[in-house]
DNA sequence: TGCCAGGCCCTCTTTAGGGCCTT
C-alpha cells in the first residue's frame, strides 16, 4: 500500500492573492496513512480584515464567525504541528502552497515538506473528466461526499478521497504495486502525451 | 482612488494569448 503518511489540505482565504493582501480564513486537513483518513484538522482563523460578500457567499464564512475565531498565528502554530513530517497534497496546490508559505511566514516557520498536486495528476489520470474542478472530479468518480463545498476541511476530505482513488486506479489498471509520493509528483509533471508510456515504463520497472 | 495572481497547458506557439483551476 501507499506506505507513506500525506496530509490533504485545503485553505480558504479573503481571495486568490497573499501577495496581494489576502490571508487564509480557513485551514482543514486530513491526514492519510496507507491510504486511510486517520486524523482530522479544523479550524477558522480572524484575518483582521473583513471579507467580502462574495467570499461570505461562497464559503459560508461570515465576518462575525471570524471575528471570534483563533487569530492566524494561533491556528497556524497548530496546523505546523498538524503536517509536521507528512508529505502535502492540496487540490491546485500552486494556491495552498502560496497561503500556506505566506502565514507560516508570519510566524517565523518554514515548510519543509514537498507538495502534491490532486489536479495536476487528475489532468493525467482522468483526461476525459468533463472539467478538473474537485467538484467535478468528485462526481465523475462517484466520491463519497458531505454535501458540503467550499469549506476547508470538506474540501480536504473530498480531496483526500480522489487521492485515495487515483492511487487505486494506478494500482488496478496499470498493476503497480506501490505508489510512492514520488512518483505522484513525477507524474504531474510528465507531458499529456506521455502519460501512458510513463505508467507502463514504471511498472515494468517495478514488475 | 485604483490597483488586484500565478502556474499549467493548449494552439492557428516560441517576438503570444487565452482557458482552466484555486478563493
């Protein structure tokens, strides 16, 4: 089996931009050990400015559920213990990558871990999806969901669970024996048009 | 006041542009 820890992760945020000004609001994770969710993180977080109507709308995340949430540094300095020594995996991870570098910064800590992305192997796997959204992906592979979208921790379990299911379906139609993290990460970045010959090499190579 | 991303990926590409994804 996958015998490597990953937490999935998801943010939501004020919007798209830490460089700009936006911060997290939001962090859910959950932490995967041979392919099985066995932990859970949770929690708001006050970003000390308001959101907008259309963040409120989106999320579900009001100002005034914020302004009684734990502050960022309180919450990040949970979530650090939280992915302490896992490999991270987030669903357009470019985007989580960026918040989550950017508020550990704000409290003087670096990720050390390397990141993953869902999307960029879903794009491989699953090239006749309808669309690469988690939302679609989640229903073209007929996922076990909450119902609940554009939550962090939500986001994170859905997530989770289309990992869990790439990992099978590399397993089943390809005969892998392991899906290492590496190979994960090697396959986001093999051009479309490899991907084929990529998966038969590695599992020739593993045979 | 006004500003407002960035990485991937395709194509009628590479001296570029636009759609997809994330909030």
């Amino acid at each position: 089996m996958g015998n490597y820890s990953v937490v999935v992760l998801d943010f939501e945020t004020t919007g798209l931009s830490p460089d700009g000004g936006d911060r997290a609001i939001e962090i859910g994770a959950v932490l995967l050990q041979d392919n099985r969710i066995v932990d859970r993180f949770q929690s708001l977080m006050n970003p000390e400015m308001r959101v907008n109507s259309f963040i409120s709308e989106y999320t579900g995340i009001t100002n005034a559920m914020l302004a009684s949430a734990p502050s960022t540094s309180e919450a990040m300095e949970k979530f650090a213990k939280f992915m302490a020594g896992h490999h991270l995996v987030a669903h357009n991870a470019s985007f989580d990558r960026r918040f989550l570098d950017a508020e550990l910064l704000r409290i003087n800590k670096r990720r050390q871990q390397d990141f993953a992305c869902s999307m960029l192997v879903a794009r491989r796997l699953y090239p006749d999806a309808p669309s690469h959204r988690l939302e679609t992906l989640v229903r073209y592979k007929n996922l076990v969901t909450s119902g609940v979208y554009h939550r962090a921790l939500a986001d994170a379990e859905m997530t989770a669970h289309l990992w869990i299911s790439m990992v099978i379906d590399l397993k089943e139609d390809f005969q892998f024996r392991q899906v290492p993290f590496a190979l994960m990460q090697q396959l986001a970045k093999v051009p479309k048009a490899a991907v084929p010959t990529f998966l038969r090499k590695v599992a020739a190579e593993q045979g």
